[in-house]
C-alpha cells in the first residue's frame, strides 16, 4: 500500500488536471475576496469572509469527479492497474489507494481555494473579516472533509469498475451533475412557503389591501414532506448547497456522508476484486 501511494503522489505532482483544478479554484478564491472588496468600498458594506471559505461546496464535486475519471482512466488505458496486480499489490490495496490519491487531490484544491481566499482578503480587509463562530467551523470543516469524501467514494467507484477513460469521465461528470440539480429540486421544493399573501389594489386608487392567507398548493405535507427532508439531508448535492451557502450546521448530512463513503468503498472494492480485467 505504501508503494502504491509513494508512485500516486509522484504522479499526482505532474498531473496537470490537478494543477488545472487548483489554479481554477485559487482564482475563485481570488475572486471572492475582490468582490467583497469592492462591495465594501461601493457600499460601505462589510464582509464576512469566514463564511465564503466554504463556498467551494458547489464546485468540488463536479471538479473531483473530473480529476477521478482522468487520473484512474488513464490508469486502466495505460495498463497500470494490470501491472500493479502482476507485481503483487493486491487488489484492494489497488481500490483503496486510488480512493485515497482522489480524496488527497480533491482536498489541495479546497486547500488552494481557501488559501487564495485567505490571503487575498487578509491584504485587502484585514483578518478580521474571517471571523467566525467555533461551532459553524466545526461543522462546516467536518462537513466538508466528509462530503468530498463520499464523492471521491463514489467517483472511484465508477471510475475502478468502468475500464474505458471516456466513459468513466462522462458518467462521473454526469453523476455529479445530477447529484447536484437533484439537491437544488430537493431544497426548492421545501422552501415553498406554506400559505400565500393575497393583496387587492383598489381601481383607481394607490391603496393595497391585504387578503387572506391563501393554502399553496406546491407546498409538500406529511410524507412527502419527509421524504424530501431526509433527501435534504442525505443526497450530496444538497449538501454541497448548505455548505456554501453555510447551512450545513446539523449531525445528519455528516453522518450520511460517512455512510455513503462507507457503503461506495465496501461495494466497489468488492465488484473490483471479482472484475475480469482485459
């Protein structure tokens, strides 16, 4: 397993998707800190950056599920998994290795984003702007870690039973894709708002009358309602909003990660030890 890792991490340095990835995310960082240096001196309204440095949330899927399809594609075209497997590695050190070089990469491009975020905004508003309260960075560092985790889980999974690098990146992409619209669907529909204002404007005056509460009928009740609560919490694109938007302050969406990391993991390096490999 060492050996695996020590050859990963010496190809990880010349792997230019991961050095692609980290400068797209430095910049984002960059970025973030310039537009609230400008809101501040347009408006006079200050920042809190502590928040923003989690706002990498909605992007670290689709960038990880990029670099997996890639780097472990490349691996299956180029004959080195069949080669580590000749040379006596064993098959779920192969699975667990490759797991962890996904989960290592995605985790320098978070790092180059806050990092980017960090200093930039320090020089421009001053350290003060990231100030933030313990528990939301408990939460939100825990939650993130866990969150990159299932998806580097599921894109190994993919990635080490699909053997053609085409096809593994396509479907990896797409998933993150879904993964992502999916939450958005999940979060919209349960923030209808359970009744409707109704306002009446009398003719020919400026007056505006307001109504009863009229029922919305979109609103979701009983058990559909929890449904979609329990897919608020559990699907990893839901999650991926709530982190960057700094909603992700509750025990279920950690624990559902860890169990999706878990379960991706455990069934993947099991269909791996029995996958035929050409």
């Amino acid at each position: 397993m060492n050996r695996l890792l020590s050859a990963g991490f010496a190809r990880l340095k010349k792997e230019k998707t991961l050095w692609i990835s980290m400068i797209f995310m430095a910049l984002f960082g960059i970025l973030l800190a310039a537009s609230a240096y400008k809101t501040y001196h347009k408006y006079g309204l200050e920042s809190s950056l502590g928040r923003s440095l989690f706002a990498y949330g909605h992007l670290i899927g689709i960038l990880a599920s990029v670099f997996s399809g890639l780097f472990l594609g490349t691996e299956y075209s180029d004959g080195t998994i069949r080669n580590k497997l000749i040379a006596g590695h064993k098959r779920l050190s192969v699975y667990l290795s490759g797991l962890f070089l996904n989960l290592s990469a995605s985790i320098l491009m978070i790092l180059s984003f806050q990092l980017a975020l960090f200093v930039t905004g320090t020089l421009l508003l001053g350290i003060g702007v990231f100030s933030v309260d313990a528990d939301f960075l408990l939460f939100h560092l825990a939650g993130g870690f866990l969150l990159t985790a299932a998806y580097c889980a599921i894109f190994t999974f993919i990635s080490m039973l699909v053997q053609k690098r085409a096809v593994a990146s396509v479907v990896a992409i797409l998933t993150s894709f879904l993964l992502l619209f999916a939450g958005a669907i999940v979060m919209s529909r349960l923030a209808e708002p359970e009744y409707w204002e109704n306002y009446n404007i009398t003719a020919g005056t400026e007056e505006v009358v307001k109504t009863e509460l009229e029922p919305n009928p979109h609103y979701l009740r009983g058990t559909e309602r929890k449904v979609y609560e329990f897919l608020f919490d559990f699907l990893p694109g839901s999650q991926s909003l709530r982190l960057s938007e700094g909603g992700l302050l509750q025990w279920p969406p950690l624990l559902y990660s860890l169990l999706l990391t878990i379960f991706f993991t455990c069934v993947g390096s099991l269909l791996f030890k029995r996958k035929n490999l050409n």
